[in-house]
C-alpha cells in the first residue's frame, strides 16, 4: 500500500483526525491535528461568544469533516480557495451516510437516503465561512474563499422606521455557495395520537416530560435543565432557560402541575443535584436525565404505540398548533414559545388546519355572496 492510501486509510478511519472535548470545549486531536490550529481557537472562541454547546459541538464536526477532507487532498488550510469549496461540496453531495439504506432506497421528494441532505451541507459552509471570517477578524489581508450573496436590503420600503419595523427580520448575506433547501413546515400530532402517547406513559417522570412539551410549549433541552426551585407548583409559573441563555417565564398548566407535584413527593430520587428530572434507577440513580435518556424514553413508546411521530419536539408543536386554531395572538405564541423572531412563530399559523379551512370557507362564503 502506497504511503498516500496509507495516509488517506488514516484520515477516513479518525486515527489522524478526530474531535474531542477538551476543558469543557472541543478541539480536533490525532497525528495531524496541529496542521489544523486554527480550528481550534475559533471553536474556543465561540464558545467564549456564549455560543451553545451543542452549536459549538456541530460546527466542530463539520469543520472536522472539511479538515479531513483538506487531508486526503493533501490541501494546506491557508491555501483553501473557492474552487477547492466547491470541490468539497460536490464530494459533500456524492458522499454516503455510513448506515443507512443504499442508493435504490429514495425519499418521496426523490433524494437517496444514503445522501447528506441540504441542510448539513449548508451548516458545513455555514462553519466554514465563520472559521474564515474569525482568521480574516485576526488577520485583515486575508481573503475569505467563501463567497458573498447580494447585500442584505429591506423588503419593502418602509420597513426600516413603520410602527412594525421590530418584526421585521433584515436578511442575511447568504453564500451563493448554498444549496436551495426545501421549506418544509414542522409536524404536529393529532388529538387521538397525542391522547394515545401520553397513555402510554407509566411514571410520573415520564408524564411531566410530555406534559411539559404538549401543554407548555418547552423544548426537550429546556425541560432537562429545568430546576426544582424553576417549577412555582402553586402560582403556576416555570422559569425556562431557553436558546440564547434567554429566559421566560411560561405558566404552567395545572394538570401538569399536580403531575409534577406527585413526581415530587412520591418519585423523585433522593438526590444532591437540583435538577427537576432525575433518573429513576440503575447506576445512574439520582442523576439529572440526560438528552439520550429522553431520546430512549421516546424511542421505547413510539414502538410501543406505533406512533412513527411521537417524537419530543413533535409535542412542542402540537402546542403551537393549538395556539394558532384557538386564535392566540402571534407576539403571546412567541412569548411562550421562546421564538427570537415573530417570524418562527408565523409557521404556526400554516400548520394550524382548523384555522386555515375556516378562513378559507369564511372566504368562498363571502365571494358567493357578491355573484
């Protein structure tokens, strides 16, 4: 075996390239992480901007693909240009996902199963042109090989200084590198699917967790860092830390309350953490339950039920949906969602299908009474 085809065999199976997390951050590790420096001071330095954990954790496995990917070339990092990009994206997009099903195996949208899709393509980019920009912030002579969109304008004008100009996102300079990615709107249970998942629930942990996304909108993150002393049982308020480190407040339905209120007194582990949700047995005992405790929890009463969509965050926008066919107002459905934008949480309003049909029939009454 030639010395190249050793050398790529290594790249491809990590011994040369890896990601670890380091002192609470993460930072590539191997033979040949010190020809990458570069991508490990721009993960500390998000992580010192107060970037999420998870966020800086993705975006260390996408510069860790690319950075594998510059090994095989045998390209230098610094000499990175944007005809190397493009190379890139194109074996992003002929690449195969190791286990899943093979290429006759297609979506209903036509894509393979084996592909990456559009989205992960477009986060790589996305931590590419941010690991440039941070090397151009340090070094102003360096050029950035990803390059610009247009430049951003307003939609309309007007915008900048109307009564709503706050609601108005100004659009970003986007990549002309991006894939177009397909819009598609999130799913929410319906009634009898919802009622039949928490059915299945046995413990009062399990029922909290659920009743916690279905009632009141959190997030599966969100409901794992809640703390006792976050949960008011008898005024009816949480204290949630949502993305961003942004806290609200959100009421707490009262049936969910009680839920949590049995949990509490007849289930809890005897802990030292003061995390709200703790596991119930085995060796981790009295720990706070973790993001694949949850998954586990979940994955178990899909197949359970053989509801293929009972997934956590499916629970949150069944919530949203209710809002939206009650006819909440769209800054309240904001609010107790935790949206950064109102726009976010206009999707809502499309996945509600009371609401559009009855303003649709309220339309055709009203065009068939002027003929």
């Amino acid at each position: 075996m030639g010395s190249s085809l050793v050398h790529l065999f290594t790249v491809i199976t990590g011994v040369g390239l890896r990601l670890e997390e380091r002192d609470g951050g993460w930072a590539l590790a191997g033979s040949l992480a010190s020809r990458f420096g570069l991508v490990d001071e721009y993960l500390a330095h998000l992580a010192d901007r107060n970037y999420s954990p998870k966020t800086v954790r993705a975006y260390g496995y996408d510069l860790l693909a690319f950075c594998r990917w510059l090994a095989a070339e045998q390209q230098p990092l610094p000499g990175v240009t944007t005809d190397v990009l493009l190379r890139f994206l194109r074996a992003c997009r002929e690449a195969k996902v190791p286990g899943r099903p093979g290429p006759n195996v297609v979506r209903l949208s036509g894509r393979r199963m084996d592909q990456y899709a559009a989205t992960t393509i477009n986060r790589r980019l996305a931590a590419i042109s941010g690991l440039f920009a941070f090397a151009a912030m340090r070094d102003p002579d360096m050029n950035n090989p990803v390059p610009k969109g247009r430049e951003a304008r307003w939609r309309v004008p007007g915008e900048r200084s109307g009564m709503l100009a706050h609601t108005v996102r100004r659009p970003k300079n986007r990549s002309s590198l991006r894939l177009r990615e397909p819009r598609r709107l999130p799913q929410a249970l319906s009634q009898s699917d919802a009622a039949e998942l928490l059915a299945s629930l046995r413990t009062w942990r399990d029922r909290a967790i659920a009743g916690l996304m279905l009632y009141c909108g959190l997030r599966s993150a969100e409901v794992l860092g809640l703390d006792v002393a976050d949960v008011d049982i008898g005024g009816r308020w949480l204290k949630v830390l949502g993305k961003g480190e942004r806290e609200r407040r959100v009421p707490l339905d009262v049936d969910v309350a009680s839920v949590i209120q049995v949990y509490l007194l007849a289930e809890r582990p005897e802990s030292g953490s003061g995390r709200l949700l703790l596991v119930a047995k085995g060796p981790h005992r009295g720990q706070p339950l973790t993001a694949a405790g949850l998954r586990t929890i979940f994955r178990y009463h899909r197949e359970l039920t053989g509801i293929v969509g009972g997934h956590p965050h499916a629970l949150r926008h069944t919530f949203g949906t209710a809002l939206a066919e009650a006819g909440v107002d769209l800054a309240v459905m904001q609010a107790l969602l935790g949206h950064a934008h109102v726009d976010t949480t206009a999707r809502y309003i499309h996945l509600a299908p009371a609401h559009v049909k009855a303003e649709f029939d309220a339309a055709r009454d009203r065009i068939r009474a002027q003929r």
